[in-house]
C-alpha cells in the first residue's frame, strides 16, 4: 500500500477523487498528510472530514522561498511517504524539493501539456482556439508542467464554452486521470525512456 502526501491550494476536488478512489478499493493507498500552504483552503476539510492529519504551511514569501519548501520536505521526509501529488498547489516547487524526492513528485495540469504551461490553461486554450483541450498527470521536474507525461485525458472544446464550462469538463477528466496514474506510479510497472514514461506490465 502506497503512501501519499498530497499539497492543495483551494477546494481540493482532485484530493476527494483520490480519497473516493482508496474508499472504493480501486487505488491501493493511503494518505497520510495534506499539506496547504492557505489556511482556509477547503482541501483541508475534506482531509480533516476523511481523518487525514493536515499541516498548513503558510507561504512565506518569495524571499524565504528555500527555507519554506525545506520544511515541507521535512514533513515529507517524517511521513514516510511513497508518492507526492501536487493537486491543485498553486506553488512552483523548489528545485532542492524535487531532487530530494526524484521521480516521486506529480503533478495535475488542466490542459494537454506541452500545450497551455502555467496559470489559466483553460483560459489560453480557449482564447488560442483549439478544438480539443484535456488534462495532463505528469512527473515534476525542475520546469514548469514539463517533466514526463503519465496521464492524459482528452475533451472537445465547444463553440458556446467558456472558461467556467470548459474548466468544469476538463476537471470531470482530471478525477479519473488522478487516481489512475497513481495506480500506475505506485504498481513501479513503468519506465521514463527520454521522456517517455512506459508502462512495463
């Protein structure tokens, strides 16, 4: 069984579908820290409504940056963990935070990366014009929603959308992408090839 941390921002939705996911037995793990770097992030009370232990690390500022992702990598390094999953942490991570923790850090990003890095994917999908939009699990490196590609699930951009609506359908597609590709990182039935990550079953 697997052991996650998962780092939120805000509502915490991607950290209920892992929640729901270990509920109904289809993920094979366990949560044993939700970090967020806001106090009133709604992520929280999932965790706390779940029996998760929380810890809020309240951002310090860019100046203090090493120092405060230093001690989350303590928190990490106490929970024993086996996989972090960034679910919505609205931080860029520190580069000493991923060496320390190589090829156990994840990400979810709601566009079909490399297309739409960054804030606002929704928002550059639609202003850019695509016709297919989608979400992306990926590996973090030290860039930003570029290390090896996972998980993707694909949607079709409508005509009458906006950022709300296309924003609501890709998240549909981010909970079912989650929770699969932790499966898929914690089965160790994988291998990143250049940056291809290859499933190995």
């Amino acid at each position: 069984m697997g052991r996650l941390a998962v780092l939120v921002s805000g509502r915490g939705s991607n950290l209920q579908a892992l929640i729901d996911a270990i509920d109904t037995g289809s993920l094979d793990a366990e949560i044993v820290i939700v970090i967020s770097d806001r106090p009133g992030a709604l992520g929280l009370s999932r965790a706390e409504k779940a029996g998760i232990p929380v810890q809020v690390v309240a951002w310090e500022g860019e100046g203090r940056r090493e120092a405060y992702f230093e001690k989350i990598a303590s928190i990490l390094r106490a929970a024993n963990v086996d996989l972090v999953i960034l679910a919505g942490f609205m931080r860029l991570l520190s580069a000493n935070l991923v060496r320390a923790f190589p090829q156990q850090i994840i990400n979810i990003h709601p566009s079909l990366l490399p297309a739409f890095p960054g804030l606002r994917a929704q928002r550059q999908a639609l202003e850019y014009g695509v016709k297919v939009a989608g979400c992306t699990v990926h590996f973090v490196d030290e860039g930003l929603d570029s290390g090896p590609i996972i998980v993707q699930k694909a949607v079709p951009i409508y005509d009458h959308d906006t950022e709300e609506t296309l924003s609501e359908r890709i998240l549909t597609k981010e909970h079912e992408a989650l929770p699969e590709a932790v499966a898929l990182v914690l089965s160790k039935q994988w291998q990143i090839r250049g940056r291809r990550v290859t499933c190995e079953s």
